[in-house]
C-alpha cells in the first residue's frame, strides 16, 4: 500500500506539472502536486521501523503552517523572493537527510555512499545559494560583491569540498570534523557563486537552484529507497533544467556566462551610450495617443510589479477596448525577476490568458502598432541588443517595440536598467518619456482618456 501510494503521488505530481504548462490550468495543477504531496507525506508514517511519530508531525506543523501564512500574506512583487527561498529550503532538507545518513554510516552499497555525498554538495549549494537570492530580491543585499580573483578562490573552495567529500566517501571512520569541513566548504560555495551576480540574471538563478534541489532530493531518495522522493526530485530536477536553459537561450547568453561573467552586476561605465536626449510626454497627451490608436502594445517589466500597478493598467486596457482600440500584452522570458513573472501578476489583475503574447508571437506585430507603452521595462526592449556588437546584452532577443510607430515608457527617473546598460530605445525620434510612479502615471491616464 505504501508503494502504491508513493506511485500515486508520482502520478499526480506528473499530471500536476503537466497542467502547470498553461495558465488556465496551472491553479489546478498546484491543487493536484499539492494532493500528492499529501498522500506521499501521509504514507510515510506507516514506513517500517519509523518511530519519530511525534518530531514528524510537530515538523508538519511549523512548516505547514509557517508556509500557509508566508503563502496568504506575502504581496505578489515579493513572490520571486518567496519562491528562491522555498527552493532553498528544499535543497536544505536533501542535505539534512544526507547528513543524518553519513553519520550513520551504514550503507548498502558504496553507490549509495556517492549518491549521499552528491546530494549532500548539491543540497547545500542551492541552500545557500537561494539564501543569498533571496537576500538580494528582498533588498536586505543592496549589491552584487566582486573581489580579486573572484572565480579562482571559488574553484579552490569547490575543489575542496569535492576532496572533503571524496574522503567522507571512502574512510572507514570520517568523523564529524571532515562531515563539518565538507558541509562548510559547499555552503560556503553557494554563497560565494551567488554573490556576484546582479538582479537582471535572478530568473536564471532561481530557475538554476530549483533544478539542483530537485536533483539533490532525487538522490537521497535513492539513498532511503523512498520512490516518491525519487520520481519528485527527477521530476523537479529536469523541469527546473530544461526551464533554466530556455532562460539562458531567451538572453541568448550560455548559462556559464550567467554564472560566472557577473553580467546583471556591473555597470557598463566603458559604454558611451545611445546619443541624443530623452523626450518628455504628458500624461494628457499620452492618452490622446493610445485612444485614438488602432493598436496598442503594452510591454510590462519589473517596475510594473514595484508599483504594483497590474491593477490599473488592466483598467486602462479595457477603457481602451471600449472605445475599440486593440490591447495586446507583450511578455519577454526574462522580464521580472522570476520565470512567469509578468504572467502572474497579469493574472492576478484579470487580464485574459488569450491577451498575453510571448516574444515569438508578438513581435512581428510591433510595426503595425500605432503605440508600444512599455512600463517598468528596461534591458528586454533595448535596440543595442540588436545593433550594437560591443554592448554585453548584444544577441540577446528583444521585444521589438521600438519598431512602433510611437513609444511611451513610463519610468519612475533616468536611472539604466539592471545590466547597467544605457537604453537606446530612450532616445529614439519616435519614443516619448512618461515619468512617475507606475501606478500613479496608470491613473492619470486613466483619468485623461475618461475625459476624452
């Protein structure tokens, strides 16, 4: 009945991912993952020769219910930071499971004595690693650190703790100070693999850490012979991988560039920058612009979800719908700070699923748009990507919006975006400046085109 039970889990946890894939499925999805997590937790405690009856439900206890509060309570912008968190505290728990293991000691096999150790590096570094995500999404990590001979101290540290674990693997007695060194060394990697990288590569990270979880609790399923841990971390492990290499591919940038290069933290002060001066609009004359428009194009970006203004901009699109403009949403793979950031939080304000168009299907349409409105969007519309072969975003797939016949960007100052890269789109003849708050600009011009 165990078995079976864990086989049922594996099945609503596969069916779960699957109706995960569209967004009119995806809360039933959660819904079905989050049955089978019941049953496999619920099958567990008729596990043979399992005793802790009460340590388990306690732990139930204070980790449901600290997850269902986090879960009501936290605001739709801090979900990035939530979401790094819970993957770290996955990757956390494979490691605390390796780690009982190997002071036990008592292994059936030595393959199962490399799978402990491999979960246990893996575990650790994505703990640490989305420890410090987390930090930085929730502003308590202002910056990105670098300093010298960033990447050669963090091949040492790695390379110990492989040796650390390679001696655990194979010593008859390790004994707790090589167990410490070794689970030092790995956290401490994780730590020191995060710090570098900047705000415009956390969906990429997240997406990176979810995939190691998931392959971290694969392995010590293995390790305790438990089939559902085993079918969910795989499950976990190569949704995570394949979704990390499609944001990879949408920068157009390999994933060592991602890890090692630094590219969302450095400000590129060698750049000149686009020429010319930005444009200022009012917010009068931008609602006169889209009212009277065919087609408008609304590219959302992280700022959207700092001003948190998803709400009024869907108030503004059906107000534009009545008087029979078409509004379309544009949403590039890496916008926010989380995969399916944009998404989420178009969702929560209402926007139809059949509005929202990713970067393949959108762009074409661009040139027949009378106006993009690009707000809270910076590095995912910049034409340097396009043009210019020195700029590090250069090759990375952009939405197209500075190819609309005209262009409001609607920015809170004149500050660069996450890359540090200047934004050529700004100074174009046909892109106009719209600046304030997302939110408050969303109800000037809300207030202007119902006077129209």
């Amino acid at each position: 009945m165990i078995e079976l039970s864990y086989f049922a889990a594996a099945v609503l946890f596969i069916l779960g991912l699957k109706r995960m894939s569209s967004p009119k499925t995806a809360r039933g999805g959660i819904v079905w993952a989050g049955a089978g997590m019941v049953v496999a937790t619920f099958a567990t405690f008729f596990m043979p020769d399992m005793g802790n009856y009460g340590l388990m439900i306690l732990a139930i206890l204070i980790g449901g219910g600290a997850a269902w509060y986090t879960g009501k309570k936290v605001a739709m912008t801090d979900m990035p930071q939530m979401i790094a968190i819970y993957n770290g505290m996955g990757g956390g728990a494979a490691a605390a499971i390796a780690a009982v293991e190997l002071l036990k000691g008592h292994f059936d096999n030595s393959t199962f004595q490399v799978l402990a150790v491999a979960g246990a590096l893996i575990g650790s570094v994505a703990f640490s690693g989305s420890m410090i995500a987390f930090a930085k999404l929730q502003g308590l990590m202002k910056k990105s650190f670098h300093f010298p001979s960033q990447q050669a101290i963090n091949l040492v540290v790695f390379g110990l703790a492989i040796a650390f674990g390679l001696y655990v693997m194979f010593a008859e007695a390790p004994g707790g100070f090589a167990l410490f060194m070794f689970f030092a060394l790995a956290l401490a990697f994780g730590v020191l693999m995060t710090l570098p990288i900047g705000g415009a590569d956390m969906p990429v990270v997240i997406s990176l850490y979810n995939a190691l979880t998931g392959l971290a609790v694969a392995f010590e399923g293995f390790v305790l012979g438990n089939a559902a841990m085993i079918i969910a971390g795989t499950v976990v492990g190569s949704a995570g991988t394949l979704l990390t290499q499609l944001m990879a591919k949408a920068m157009n940038r390999p994933l060592t560039n991602v890890l090692f290069s630094g590219f969302g933290a450095v400000e590129a002060e060698s750049s000149a920058g686009p020429e010319g001066e930005m444009k200022e609009i009012g917010a009068a004359d931008a609602a006169v612009m889209m009212a009277f428009a065919n087609k408008v194009i609304i590219v959302p970006g992280y700022g959207l979800a700092v001003a948190q203004a998803q709400h009024k901009i869907w108030e503004l699109s059906e107000m534009l719908e009545e008087q029979g403009v078409d509004v379309k949403f544009a949403i590039h793979p890496v916008a926010g700070r989380m995969p399916g950031h944009m998404n989420v939080l178009l969702a929560e304000a209402g926007v139809p699923y059949d509005k929202i168009y990713d970067l393949e299907e959108i762009n074409a349409e661009f040139p027949q748009a009378d106006v993009a409105l690009v707000i809270g969007a910076n590095d995912v519309v910049n034409p340097v990507a396009r043009n210019d072969k020195s700029s590090p975003i250069y090759g990375m797939p952009i939405l197209n919006a500075d190819q609309a016949q005209n262009v409001i960007v609607v920015k809170r100052g004149r500050g660069r975006g996450f890359s540090g890269i200047e934004n050529g789109l700004f100074f174009l003849d046909n892109t106009r400046m719209l600046y304030g708050d997302g939110q408050e600009v969303a109800a000037k011009l809300i207030a202007e085109v119902k006077q129209l």
